[in-house]
C-alpha cells in the first residue's frame, strides 16, 4: 500500500496468536494485491481498463465498493472513490484493512492491540498513547492521544507526510483553505479515515461538520500553526 505497517500485542504468545500474526500479514498483502492502483492487475487496476475481474475478488470489491457509495453520501460527496473518471478507493481501503486485520489478533485472543498502517492506528485494549506528529515541526508531537480500553482508531490526513495529495471531489483542487493536517478518532478505523479524508477536502467547513458526529473526535492543525478540537478525544 506504499506506507509502512507495524503491530504490538501485549499477550502471552501462543499458537494460535502466531498463527493469527501471520493471517493478519497475509491478509495485509492480499488487500494490497486486490486494491492497489498501482499493479497494474490488481482489482483497481482492472476495473480501471474495464476488465474483468478475478471471481474470487468479488466480493471483497462489492463490500468495498458499498462502503465507498455509502460513504459519498454521509459526505455530501466530499469522500469518492470515483474521480474525473478513475477509480481509487485507497481513502477507505487502508483503514479497513487495518481493521480486519487488528480484528483477527483480537479474536485469537489479544486483549491489547496496536496495528499502525502509516500513520493510521486501531487499538484494542489499553492503556495506549499515540502521538500524533506535527505536520510543521519534523520530528515532534502536536498532540497525544491517550486511549484506557475498548476500542479506538485514529486516522489522519494531510499534506505533511506525501505532499498533496487529497483533491475536493467537487473541484478537482485542493481545498483552497487547506489544513496543515486533520486527525479523527471514533471506534472503527474503516470510518475514522473516511471521516479524515472527506474533512480535510472541506477546509474550513470541516470543524462545523466533525463537531456534529456523535461519537467522533477531531484535532486539527492550521498552516499558521494553531489548532482545534471537536467531540471528546
């Protein structure tokens, strides 16, 4: 998925957990397989070309492919997986892949859960810390987020890692009043990260809309340097 991944489990290593260690990688390299733009046969890459697309991929691009209409209409179609006629659903699959993948070490029997893909985080359990880096200051936290238990992902957007990146779909561009970087906290990392991506292309809008969504939590960085927050992270 062009990013790096990394997992700590607090538990006692049994069998089973390995066993789930190595469904929840490979589980992470068939996504990347089905989902990547940038193999060029992978599922995005097909339907790109309009080919057909491998039987036993269905049905992970139909569920994809529901989230990601569903997701264009919460948003008032800030989050699309369609744009100017390509097909990218990469502002969901991460997040969900993550998702699942945490989901099998949980249900191996890993109480206490940190996958971190890129940046964007699901944790079980707890207590947990994660800081959230300044999109202005290479090397330092603008923020940390401290999670006791249960479940909570973490997701964030914005031009400071790969440059810009994320496109309002109703424009084409840039959000002409951009963040320097938006992060979303809630229970699902698969919402988290739609939230982040639609979010960040509303600019200014963004604080407004987030602050409304009940159980979410936002933090914000501006170009100039301050900050803001919704909800209760």
């Amino acid at each position: 998925m062009g990013t790096v991944f990394s997992c700590t489990v607090r538990a006692e290593p049994t069998p089973g957990l390995r066993r789930a260690f190595d469904a929840a990688e490979g589980l992470l390299h068939h996504v990347d397989e089905v989902f990547s733009p940038f193999r060029p046969d992978s599922a995005v890459s097909r339907v790109r070309r309009g080919w057909t697309v491998p039987e036993g991929w269905q049905p992970e691009l139909s569920e994809v492919l529901a989230l990601c209409a569903d997701a264009h209409r919460r948003t008032g179609g800030r989050f699309a997986a369609w744009h100017s006629g390509v097909f990218d659903p990469s502002g969901l699959v991460k997040g969900w892949a993550v998702e699942r993948a945490a989901r099998l070490l949980r249900a191996a029997g890993a109480e206490h859960v940190c996958l971190n893909g890129g940046g964007d985080v699901q944790l079980y359990g707890g207590p947990w810390r994660v800081g959230i880096a300044h999109p202005l200051r290479p090397g330092s936290c603008a923020a940390v987020v401290e999670s006791p238990g249960g479940p909570l992902a973490i997701a964030t957007s914005g031009p400071g890692e790969r440059g810009c990146h994320i496109v309002d779909p109703n424009t084409g561009s840039p959000p002409t009043d951009g963040l320097a970087s938006l992060t979303v906290t809630g229970p699902s990392l698969t919402e988290a990260d739609v939230l982040a991506t639609a979010a960040y292309c509303m600019g200014a809008e963004a604080r407004e809309w987030l602050g409304a969504l009940p159980g979410v939590a936002a933090f914000a960085v501006m170009p100039d340097g301050r900050t803001w927050t919704t909800g209760k992270g």
